[in-house]
C-alpha cells in the first residue's frame, strides 16, 4: 500500500443476493491463474458530481458525519466494479478518479481477482508481524454462516450453527468513485441495522424453508487503529436450487472473494461529538480521520490493482 495505514457482504450488497458472480479456486497461497478479459468497457453518459480528491474527500466527511449522529449505523467501502446491465465496467470520460451520479443502469459488481486477494492479504500480514503486539494492530480469522430470508432478515449461525446476530440492513447513503487509472472502482455505503429476535432452531427444516439465501463465510479481518480490513471468501447457495439443512456440501453454489474495509466508528463518532460542541481541535481531528480513511483506502486500490490489468475475472460457478 502507499503508506503503512492505521490498524468487518454484490451490488444488492446490503443483503439482496446478486445476480450474477465468479467463481475462484483456493485457500491462502499462489501459484495463481491469470485472470481472463471480458470485451472492452463500454462508456456511459451519466456525469461525475465532484471532480478531484478534496470534493472526494468532502463526499466522505458529509457520510460519516452524517452516519454519526445515528445509533447502529456503519460505514464501509468495497472495491469492485461499476457495470452496466450486460456485466461489464463502465468507462465515463475522465482521466481521473471521479464520484459519480446514481444511474439506474449501472451497479456495483463487489468482488476482486484471487491475484488482488492474495497480494493484500500477503501486505496486511507483512503489517501485522512488523507492528507485533500490543500496537493497535489485531487479526482474526472466522467462518459463518449468514441466512436470508425474503423479508430482508438476516441471521447470522457461528461455526457450529448457533445463532449469534439477526439483523435487518438498510443502505442510507451510498458513494461510487470511478477509478480510471486502478484495476477497481469503489463503493462507499453507509447503513443501519435493526436488531431483530434470533431465531430458535435455525437448522430445522421449517426454518429453513423461510430462506432463500445461505452465504457462507470465511473472513480474515485486520482491526488496524481506526479501521477494520476484511478479506472473505464466499460460497452462496440458494434455495431454489435445494437445501433441507446445513449441510452443503455437493450443491451448486456461487464463489467470490472480497475486499472491505469497514470503520471502528466509535471512534469517529467521539471525536464528531467534540466538533458539535464547538471544538475546534475535534473538527480538525475527525477531518484528519476522514482523510487517513480515504488514504489507505487508495493505497489498498493501488495494491490490489498492481497485480492485474482493469479487466472483469470470468463468471463461472460450480457444484
């Protein structure tokens, strides 16, 4: 990454599975396929509403500032693709990184190569083994199990499939940068959610019958300062091709792998709350936060995209 930055999921990735995704092989470690090319990008109409980083930067601060003053909210950003309704990555007229206008045709595809997942991984490790203990720098690994229901609930099974969260996600606010000089674009999104019940036997057949959507999950997330990098490997099942129970294992399924960095907003919400007091050293503060937000997110763009060239991997899925 550019600089050393401070220390938690297509689009429809606020619990809407997408339509379409790859599909990539392997756990931790290369050798790597090289990723194939789709036809050539095709340009789109709709304009930028900023241009240049500091009205980027003003984007972000207006987001999470306004994200603040709300109670179970959280801001993230994932690098993908913005394409078009045919899957492939818009190319607007600009020699810069732009935010771009919400057009009806255009969604966020969020998903990276193996050879983009595999470099930051290997960067993110090299920071944590340098940083060693006790410097605001932590790393865990986890595997879950995210079932969704067609009212938009989401219920979230550990390992040995208890229920640790149920949750209802709402997107409040979404930012999309057009990156033409990276392999990724980005999407910033701001969202609620609402605690719900867990659900009393979440592998009984009646349950599962309320569920069109079964992700699962293994995430490797590095909290660094203010911030929080996940890298996750997703397999998606979905129940019209058939699930009675948890176990999986011989369905169809759909693979992707994704990059996100999510804020410890806490964090950021103290230093807001010093700002709307009137004090001057919180405002410069939580600016200051944005920023180094934004930095390192470029900085990841940067390291993601140097492996490979701006091109979409191939769809594929599997059994």
């Amino acid at each position: 990454m550019s600089h050393t930055p401070p220390k938690r999921g297509p689009e429809q990735d606020d619990g809407t599975p997408p339509s379409k995704r790859p599909r990539n092989s392997g756990d931790m470690g290369p050798p790597l396929k090289p990723v194939e090319a789709p036809p050539s990008p095709e340009t789109v109409t709709h304009g930028p509403v900023f241009h240049g980083m500091d009205d980027e930067l003003k984007a972000i601060i207006s987001m999470v500032g306004e994200t603040c003053k709300v109670d179970e909210t959280e801001v993230e950003v994932r690098l993908g693709w913005l394409v078009n309704c045919n899957m492939k990555r818009i190319k607007p007229p600009w020699a810069k990184s732009s935010v771009v206008v919400s057009d009806p045709n255009v969604t966020f595809d969020a998903r990276v190569s193996e050879q983009s997942f595999y470099k930051v991984n290997q960067e993110l490790n090299k920071m944590v083994e340098q940083a060693g203990a006790g410097r605001g720098v932590s790393y865990k690994k986890t595997k879950t199990y995210d079932l969704f229901t067609r009212s938009n609930e989401r219920h979230e099974l550990d390992e040995t499939f208890n229920p640790v969260a149920s949750v209802i996600k709402r997107t409040s606010q979404t930012i999309d940068m057009y990156n033409p000089r990276q392999a990724y674009d980005l999407r910033f999104k701001a969202s609620t959610e609402k605690k719900i019940p867990l659900p009393t036997s979440p592998t009984s057949p009646a349950f599962l019958k309320t569920i069109t959507t079964i992700r699962v999950k293994e995430r490797r997330s590095y909290a660094i300062d203010c911030f929080i990098f996940d890298l996750t490997t997703i397999d998606e099942y979905a129940a019209g091709d058939g699930f009675s129970s948890l176990d999986l294992a011989g369905l169809k399924k759909k693979h992707k792998l994704e990059i996100e960095v999510e804020l410890q907003l806490h964090k950021f919400k103290a230093e807001k709350t010093r700002a709307a007091a009137g004090n001057a050293d919180g405002r410069i503060k939580f600016n200051n936060m944005c920023k180094l937000f934004l930095d390192n997110v470029r900085g990841l763009t940067e390291t993601a995209s140097a492996v490979l060239t701006p091109t979409l991997p191939v769809l594929r899925e599997t059994v």
